[in-house]
C-alpha cells in the first residue's frame, strides 16, 4: 500500500513539473510549418532615370496583398512630350506589362497587363478624352483593367477629372471610368464606371 501510495506521489509531482513549465502533452506530433512570410508591398528608394534625364517619373499601380499599390519607375517622359496622351498612355502601359522587378518581386509586387496590350488615340466621333485599347476593356482580367484605370488616372492620360475614358478595337461606345479608394483595396471588385460614351455630334 505504502508503495502504491510513494509511486501515486511521484507521479503527481511529475505532472505538475511539467505544467509548471508551461507544456502540454500531445499524442500526436505537431508540425507548425514555415514562419509566416511578410509581403512589405515597400520599396527601397529607386535611383534616378540615369544621368543628365529630364522630365517626371512614372507612378503605375501594380498587385500586392490583393490590392493596388503605386509604385515609382525610373523611366522618365520630356516635359514637352507631357501634352502628348497617347505618348503618356503607351508608356505608362508599357511599364505595366514589364515583368516586376527582382526587387517588387520579392516586396510581392506582380501585375495583371498583358504583353501584347497597346493603346492608341480615340478615333473620330469619340470623345476628345478617349484612349482605344487592342482589347475590349470588359474583356481585360479584372485586375488589368483596375491597374490600367488607376494608372492612368494620376497622369495626364485622364480627362480634366481624372476620370479614364476607355474603348477598345471594336465600334463599340468607350465607356468611362474611376480610380476610387474602394477600387485600389479590392480590385478584383466592378470597376466604378460612367457609362457608355456616345460619340459627339
């Protein structure tokens, strides 16, 4: 009896050391996995275009944590060619569909454009803001179209209030379009649009 009783102490003892070190005991083995990665969707500051450029640097809107984040790209425009939408426009798309970065890859940074995507001027009896796509808008990935709008929303390919006046190869109306904050924090959502543009008579 008095043994029973010794091995039934030791026992407890034991149970409350472990607890008062804080583990718990578990018939199954746990596996936690890797760390938890961090997506900063931030950049380290960006040189400069190269020696002796002019003109402003180019902001695009690429995809980070599910949303859309401005990011700075050394290429750079004359300020004469400002004036020039068209230029504006191609350049900025240009940017878009470029592969990130090793940099914006690892901060997380992708984008949605394609590569074979151009732009060019509306045609006749479009409004005098409208920009053509090689692609219809509505058939562009989600995300593409939002990079698009916001990208050229902050630039001088948007209307007087920044507002996005979009069409594609077909005679369809352009429509037009808004970059919102609720765009930017979810992009795969309805683009925020003002309808279909009918050419002026």
């Amino acid at each position: 009896m008095k043994r029973r009783l010794t091995r039934l102490t030791a026992l407890a003892a034991l149970c409350a050391a472990l607890a008062g070190c804080g583990i718990r005991t578990t018939s199954v083995p746990v596996d936690a996995g890797a760390a938890p990665s961090r997506v900063p969707c931030e950049l380290s500051e960006q040189e400069p275009a190269g020696e002796g450029a002019t003109g402003v640097p180019l902001q695009v809107y690429l995809v980070c944590g599910a949303q859309l984040v401005p990011v700075d790209r050394a290429v750079r425009i004359p300020e004469e060619k400002l004036s020039d939408r068209v230029r504006v426009a191609q350049t900025l798309l240009d940017e878009l569909k470029k592969e990130p970065s090793d940099e914006e890859k690892q901060a997380g940074f992708t984008t949605d454009v394609r590569e074979t995507l151009a732009v060019s001027r509306g045609r006749k009896g479009d409004p005098r803001d409208a920009l053509r796509l090689s692609s219809e808008p509505e058939d562009l990935p989600t995300h593409a179209l939002a990079q698009i709008v916001c990208t050229y929303a902050d630039s001088a390919a948007a209307g007087p209030d920044r507002s996005v006046v979009l069409g594609g190869p077909s005679d369809n109306p352009v429509r037009g379009y808004q970059c919102t904050a609720a765009l930017k924090a979810r992009p795969e959502s309805v683009l925020p649009t003002l309808g279909e543009i009918r050419p002026s008579r």
